[in-house]
C-alpha cells in the first residue's frame, strides 16, 4: 500500500475559518487528520474588507490544524464565494482534423478555450470551467468524447467569475498567513461534494448553502453544475434581526437563535418564556420564544423566497425533482427545513458531510459542508500523487488547470 496523500482545505467564511488536513488512500477513502476552526474576522458577506485581521484569523485557524494532524501546511485548496461571485453558461465550438485516434484531450482543451472567448469586464477573472456535456457532430449528451471520430466538438461551459479585486484580497490574506493556493474552488462546488447524493445530482437538484453572510446557491441537473450564483443574505441577518427585534446585544441574540430559535411559530404547542438580556443595564427580562419564532421566520421567509425566485430566474424549476438540499449553518435551525418544504412544494433535506473518517465529530454538521467539500474535491479530482498547480506569485488567480480535473467535472 502506498503513502497516502495529503490534501488541505481552508474554508474562509464570513463567520468562521475552517482549516481540514486530510489523507487520501489508494481506495480513495478520505480521513481527517486535523481541523482548526478559528472565529473569522476582516470578512463581511464572503469578501476581506480588512485583509490584517482576515489574515490573522487564517493564521489561527491554520496552526490549530497543525497542532492536531502534525503536518506543516504549506498548501491548500481554498473556497471562494461572496456577492461578486457570478456565473454564466457558454458554448465553445472548433472544427476536428480527421485523424485515425479520434478526438484528442487537445481538441477539448480547445473547446473550452473557445467557451472562455466571451466578453468579460476587465475588473474579473474566470475562476471555474466546467464542461456541462458535449456536443459531436449534432450528437448531444456526449459525456467523454475523446476517442470518438467527428468534425464537429461543440462543448456546454459553465463558466464562474469573480471581481478581481476581492479574489486577489482572498489570495493576499491566505498567502500572508504562510500557505500557498493549490487551488481557488467555489464554495457551492465544495458544499456539493460534501453533501449532494449522486442521484440527486442525476435528477435536477437546488443546493442553498446558507452561510453566515451569503447562501450559496448551485443548480446540479444530469450530474453537472448548471446554475451558481452567491445571494448576500445569510444567518447574520437573523442574528441581527433577533438584536432589533428583542433589543438584545448580537451575542446574546446569536445564543437565542442557537438555543431556544425556530422558523415556524405554528408548531410551537406552548408559549414557553424565555430570558433575554437587554441592552443597557444587562438586566434579564422574559420574552415569549412565540415572539421570538416570529422574528426568525420573517427573514427565513426572505431567504427562502431569494432561494425560489433564483430558481424560477434560471428557467429550470421544472427539472429539479430531487428538490431542496440545505447546509450551511442556518439549515440547523429548527423549523428552517420544513418552512422550506412548504414554501417551495418539493422535497427538503438538510445535507451533512458524510462517510468520513478520523476527526469527524465536530464534521458532521452542516456548518461544515465546504469545508469537508474542499476535501472531497482535492481527493476525487487530483488524480495524482503530484500537487495541483500553484499560481506564479504575479498572478491573482490560479492558471493552468490540469485536464484530470477538467474531466473530473463531467457526470461518470
């Protein structure tokens, strides 16, 4: 048996960093060897807008999971979302030279090539690829099509951006707390590894990853990514919401929502009376955990219908019969699930990381599905033992994917 290999992953949120060494095996069965999770700081809604204080709190996150794992992280696949993260759907076509191998990786290289020639603002940067399907000569729903003979490729991209300037800040802060980027991987994607069943994937599914500043949106449908877009309203905002509502300080507020919060003030059976410490003196006073039910419901209301209005917006509403994956830490909340369920009239589930091994107590949530993602991600689409290419130091985005990762997008 072979030595495993050693994949990191920094989930930088807006609530939390989350730093996961992992090691991969020869049956590629993931185990964690190391989590460090540190407070975040510097970060509103996805984005550094203090890059002293966001690198800090790398830092910290990133030298608890050296303690644990005793490995020295000198690399890690990193998660990239925020409001400026947006995504369009693009098609590539370029002509065959007929030759007795077929289609070659270099005429799909090409391909993709040709999808990544649209107009883009010269303020961002492609941050994702992904083939969705291929098309050769008129024949669709072509999944690999090296090998096959054709005049005609024709390749479905979905192709992700991200502002310049809040990618480069990410990468600023990540490599000023001593790790170099192997990787930049949109947190939806990740969340998607962590969590989404592969039948899910098949048949249409919505995956909302409702962080603390943004819910991360993808649409999956014939086991590809279709549809991502990142929404700036998250679990903060009912933290927030709960302070104004209840006149309570964030903390306190952040408790509450934890402890006594629900989504659906119709299923509480009693008007049980809790305490909440009020501004100014401190003092304790009760408060009905109805009132506070209806607080949270409002925003959970908004952040459902954002979800639905999104989907409606793609066009492909119609495709999702495996409805509603949730994660993120807000899917915790009581009652979230099921007001979902009646909102949206398909199913709902919440979506945990699963099948882990070593270090997965604290996993198993889905505060931490992009974080485990990332990992997942590494382990399915690094083929090799060899280390994914690094960005030159001149350079704010990753360049230069390897083909392996390319085809690892593509259904099986």
């Amino acid at each position: 048996m072979t030595e495993p290999r050693t994949i990191v992953g920094v989930d930088v949120g807006t609530t939390k960093v989350c730093t996961l060494v992992g090691e991969v095996y020869d049956d590629a069965q993931l185990r964690i060897i190391g989590v460090g999770v540190a407070p975040s700081r510097g970060l509103r809604k996805g984005v550094v807008v203090n890059v002293h204080e966001a690198t800090e709190a790398i830092s910290a996150s990133v030298r608890k999971a050296e303690r644990i794992s005793g490995y020295q992280i000198t690399s890690a696949l990193v998660g990239v979302g925020g409001g400026h993260i947006s995504a369009i759907n693009s098609r590539g076509v370029v002509g065959i030279s007929r030759s007795a191998r077929g289609i070659s990786e270099v005429d799909i290289e090409r391909a993709l090539d040709a999808a990544r020639a649209i107009a883009i603002p010269h303020n961002r940067e492609i941050i994702h690829t992904i083939p969705r399907g291929y098309i050769v000569d008129g024949q669709e729903g072509v999944k690999d099509p090296v090998g096959m003979q054709g005049i005609r490729l024709e390749v479905e991209a979905h192709i992700v951006t991200g502002a310049s300037t809040s990618v480069s800040n990410l990468v600023k802060c990540v490599r000023g707390a001593g790790v170099e980027i192997d990787d930049l991987i949109l947190q939806s994607l990740g969340s998607g590894e962590a969590v989404l069943r592969d039948a899910e994937r098949e048949m249409g599914v919505v995956l909302a990853d409702v962080g603390g500043g943004t819910t991360d949106i993808a649409i999956f449908i014939e086991g590809s990514i279709w549809h991502s877009i990142v929404l700036g309203t998250g679990g903060e905002h009912l933290t927030h919401d709960v302070a104004v509502g209840l006149r309570t300080p964030l903390s306190a507020a952040e408790e509450l929502k934890i402890k006594f919060g629900h989504a659906l003030p119709s299923s509480l059976t009693t008007d049980e009376m809790i305490e909440v410490t009020s501004f100014g003196n401190g003092a304790r006073e009760a408060v009905s955990r109805m009132r506070l039910a209806e607080v949270l419901e409002a925003r959970a209301e908004e952040i459902i219908s954002l979800i639905l209005r999104e989907v409606k917006r793609s066009g492909y509403d119609g495709l999702l019969a495996a409805g509603l994956v949730l994660c993120g830490g807000s899917a915790d909340l009581a009652g979230f699930k099921e007001l979902a369920h009646q909102m949206l009239q398909l199913p709902v589930r919440v979506g945990t990381p699963h099948d882990l091994q070593g270090l997965t107590d604290v996993l198993e949530s889905p505060a931490y599905a992009t974080a485990v993602g990332l990992l997942s991600w590494g382990a399915r689409h690094s083929p090799t033992s060899e280390p994914p290419p690094r960005p030159p130091r001149g350079i704010n985005l990753p360049v230069g994917r390897v083909w392996d990762w390319l085809r690892a997008f593509l259904p099986g």
